[in-house]
C-alpha cells in the first residue's frame, strides 16, 4: 500500500465527514491552545524578532475545525504580544500541508469565517499538498511548524510477514495481546525511522529558534500492547473477523490488513528526539480525555457508539476501505463497530491518551 496515495480523511462537510464527526481532535485542538500560544511567546523572544513576515505551517491540517482553531490561536497570540510590545505585528502566511488526497477544497470554503471574526492583522494562507516524511518547504523559512493528531501515521505499513512470505499478524490489524514480538519490534523500527525523518524535514525547512509543536495520539503504559494503545484497532479487527465469520470478508483480507500507525509511549518519542538532536525539549506532557466527548454524560452508551464509529471511520475508512472494498463498509462501522464500542462504553468512560512536544530548533 502506497499510504501517500490511499489515506485521507473523510471528505465534504455531510454528517459522516472529517468535519462534523472530529470533535475529540477538536476538543485536543482547545486543550492544547495554551502551548501554541506559549510556543508564539517564546518566538517573540528570539533575534530574529521583530521581523516582517512570519511563516507558520500546519502539518497533516485534514478539513476540520482543528486547523482554524490552532490558526486563530497563533493570531491572538502575535496581536498580543505585538500589543505589549507597542510595535507593528508581522504579516502571517500560514501553509495549510495534508497528503494530495485530502479535502482542501472543504477547508479553503471555511477560511471566510476566520477572515471575518479575526480582523486587525494581515495574513495568508496556502494549500501545501505533500507528505511530511518528506522535505515539503525551502531551507531555512519556517519560524512555527504545527501538527496534531498526524505524525503518528506511518510512511508505510511495516513489514509483517514471515520469511515464507506469511502473515505474522493473523486475525489482527494492529499490535494486540496475541500479536508476535516481531509485530511490535516492526512497529517501533518503523515508527523510529519515520518519526527520526520527519525530525530532520523540519530541521532543514526551519530556521534557527524556530518553534515545533507536536501532538500525538500515545500511551502511558510502556506496553505498546495495552487497552490505551490498541482500544480501537482491537474493535475494528473484532468487528472484521465478525464479518469474516459471516462469510462478507474473506479471512485472508484480515490476515493481510495492518495498519500504517503507531501509538508511542512519551518515553519513545522523547529517546528519538534527543538521538535525531536537532532540537531540544521546552515541554512536554501526556494527557488523557475521555473518548465520549463532552456530551458523554448526557448520551447513553450506545448513542456514544455510533457517534464514535462514525468518527473511527472519518480517520480510518480510507485505509480499510482500499484493502477490504467499498461494500462492506457501512455494515462495518454502522453496525458491527458501532456495537463494540457502545458495549465497551456502557462499561464506563474510555480514556483518549496524547502526547504534546514543543521543541526549539538549535542553534
């Protein structure tokens, strides 16, 4: 699977959108606004301030609300300091990247809101089609770079077949319990590599003092295997191996489906950034919001269900879809996934784990 060319997520602004169904990463964009705003401070701190043109990228921005939430906040950011300072804010020109397959045409419809709601200072924005694995932007121009909910996709699956050209991961989508130390080392190797290289992307695009602030889908516990880790790929594989029993999938598109993701620990991403060394840590912190949104204690578990299946499927349909086939796709997450997880619900709230990284290029 060419991941650059299949993963995108859910487009247009319907009910089943990336749009209406992000309101967990919406809810990690509002929780998260305080270090986007410290990262802001701390660039008015550094020699290449004052200057006239600040240049702010969003990596992995998707169509959703997300994005203007972080563009907003770096806004108010710059209008206030430039307010204590008494000098002339700078012009923004934010670039907007996501994989070509992504709803752009979704996203530029909602920039008049920001427009109209954040006036008092100049600013642009351009669609930066690419994959962050690779170089996206020139030397030395970046003076912010942002992505949430994105870096812990994977450039490729790992390589999960035996030496007989079998599949290591039978019955399963992600690391899991059953899942062979192989899978996990596989998955680490990979996440290591990709992660290192995305490091050394921005490292070259960014200039000296420039600020990178990263969030992570991640775990507390040290076992890549856990319930926190592996939550939703365990339901999805149980909601397929369900329609494998039923004869709607074959077993061997099971067996053969693993997903381009990894969920770090904060202990692992911490260990890559200081081994990559071109930046250090100016925080760092692993947090947990429940997966129900804040709607959760007004709504029954199985209601939570189909919202959240809804939801998986916005970030994960365009993956399943290229491997299992468009038919199988609304019995999947509509019925089967959506079960799993109002039974999962009904036994008590379920917590989302992030990480969230500012760094400081070095000198």
């Amino acid at each position: 699977m060419e991941v650059k060319e299949v993963l995108h997520m859910s487009r247009g602004d319907g009910e089943n959108s990336y749009v209406k169904t992000s309101t967990y990463t919406q809810m990690i964009a509002l929780f998260t606004k305080p270090v986007i705003a410290s990262a802001v401070n701390s660039l008015f701190q550094e020699p290449f301030f004052p200057c006239k043109l600040l240049n702010v990228a969003d990596l992995g921005c998707s169509s959703g609300p997300s994005t203007f939430t972080f563009m907003s906040t770096v806004i108010e950011s710059v209008k206030s300091n430039c307010r204590g300072l008494g000098s002339t804010p700078p012009e923004i020109q934010f670039y907007l990247n996501d994989l070509p397959g992504n709803d752009f045409n979704t996203l530029f419809k909602s920039l008049s809101d920001l427009h109209r709601n954040l006036d008092g200072l100049s600013f642009f924005v351009m669609g930066a089609p690419g994959s962050f694995h690779e170089r996206i932007f020139p030397q030395n121009c970046l003076h912010l770079v942002h992505s949430s909910y994105s870096v812990h996709w994977l450039s490729q699956v790992p390589r999960l077949t035996t030496e007989e050209g079998l599949p290591m991961n039978k019955g399963k989508i992600y690391i899991s319990k059953t899942s062979p130390p192989e899978v996990k080392e596989a998955y680490l190797a990979k996440f290591e590599v990709d992660f290192t290289n995305f490091l050394r992307c921005r490292s070259e695009e960014m200039v000296t003092g420039a600020r990178l602030v990263l969030v992570l889908h991640g775990r507390r516990n040290a076992d890549p295997a856990s319930k926190e880790s592996c939550y939703i790929w365990e339901l999805l594989a149980e909601a397929i191996s369900s329609m494998v029993s039923e004869g709607l999938v074959e077993e061997e598109k099971l067996d053969t489906l693993n997903v381009p993701y990894y969920t770090a620990s904060q202990e692992e991403v911490q260990h890559i950034v200081q081994q990559e060394a071109s930046f250090t840590v100016e925080h760092v912190e692993t947090f947990a919001l429940d997966v129900g949104g804040i709607s959760s204690e007004k709504e029954d578990p199985w209601t939570r269900g189909r919202k959240q299946a809804k939801h998986t499927r916005s970030f994960t349909g365009s993956v399943v879809q290229h491997h299992l086939g468009e038919e199988v796709m609304d019995k999947l997450y509509g019925e089967k996934l959506a079960h799993l997880i109002g039974k999962d619900l009904s036994k008590g709230e379920r917590q989302g784990i992030s990480i969230v990284l500012m760094l400081r290029k070095r000198d």
